[in-house]
C-alpha cells in the first residue's frame, strides 16, 4: 500500500477522504438479490477517481467497517483488501482504455471494480474446499456488477458535466 500511495500530495487528502467514507457509507446500505444479502462497494469508481490510490483507500473503508460494524471480520481484513483493493486497480485500468468511449469505459470499470472481487472470493473459498455454492453466489454478484456498473457510469457523467477535472486526477 505503501509504494502505492507514495507522493501523495497534501491537497488530495480531502478527496482522497470523502471518497473512502462515500465507500464506507455505500458498504453499508444492504439489499436483497435473490435472498442473498449485497451491497454497493464503488470499487470502480474509487479507480477512475484515485488511481493507484485507490487501493489504500478501500482497506481504509475495510478497517472501519471491521471495527465499526463487524462485518468481514479482523482476520480477513487482508485477504479483503487484496480481493477487493485488486477490483479497484483493476477499474482503474479500464478506465485508462482511452480508445473507447467514456461512457463504456465507466460502465466496464464499475462492472469489473464489482465483479472481479466476487469471483476471487469464490476463487479463494473453492480452493480452500470451503463449499462450491459460492460460486453460484458469484452469479449473484453479476446482477450487482451490473447495478454498480450502471451507476459509475451515472456519476461519470455527473463528474463529467460538473468536475471533469476529478476525472482527469487519477491519471497524475
């Protein structure tokens, strides 16, 4: 996390803060998706908006949701970070597609920052020979890659129309 986050400038700590508690806040609102509890994690989002940054920022969001909360849980906090912090960075790499336009490059990073975490976590417990439903579960998760996907994609063009330099930020 640490070279990750390297340089950071003091003017962006503001931002950098405001995203981790919107992440925060989103972790929080549960939903049912076919019986199953899901939330928002604006993964893809943190990534357009932050960068490489992003992925402290979601252990961040992590910690406090341990601590504050008890969800997840103080022993797998890293393997979280790392599923999820990885969605993230990942968004952040589809958004850096600069050939395709900005609104399916917001959609497929809010889907990816989403879906990608699900699917390592499904990775990790069948591995562990922890049980095979989770990989149905992650076809839950699809729906709600969708949902996020959708989303990100609204606030792009949101930040767009209001404060395209948020969006260039991450890039610097």
């Amino acid at each position: 996390m640490y070279a990750l986050s390297r340089g950071m400038r003091p003017e962006e700590a503001p931002r950098i803060g405001m995203l981790a508690a919107a992440a925060f806040l989103a972790s929080v609102v549960h939903f049912p998706v076919a019986g199953v509890s899901m939330h928002f994690g604006l993964y893809g989002l943190l990534g357009i908006l932050l960068g490489k940054r992003s992925f402290a920022v979601v252990a961040a969001a992590l910690v406090l949701q341990t601590l504050l909360l008890q969800h997840g849980g103080i022993v797998s906090i890293g393997v979280n970070a790392m599923n999820m912090g990885v969605g993230a960075l990942a968004a952040w790499g589809v958004w850096s597609l600069n050939g395709l336009p900005v609104r399916v490059r917001s959609f497929a990073a809010g889907f990816v920052g989403a879906m990608l975490p699900a699917v390592m976590m499904a990775s990790e417990f069948y591995l562990a020979d922890y049980g095979k439903g989770f990989l149905a579960v992650t076809a839950l998760y699809a729906v709600v890659a969708i949902a996020e996907g959708t989303l990100t994609m609204a606030l792009v063009d949101c930040f767009k129309r209001l404060k395209p330099e948020a969006l260039a930020a991450a890039a610097a």
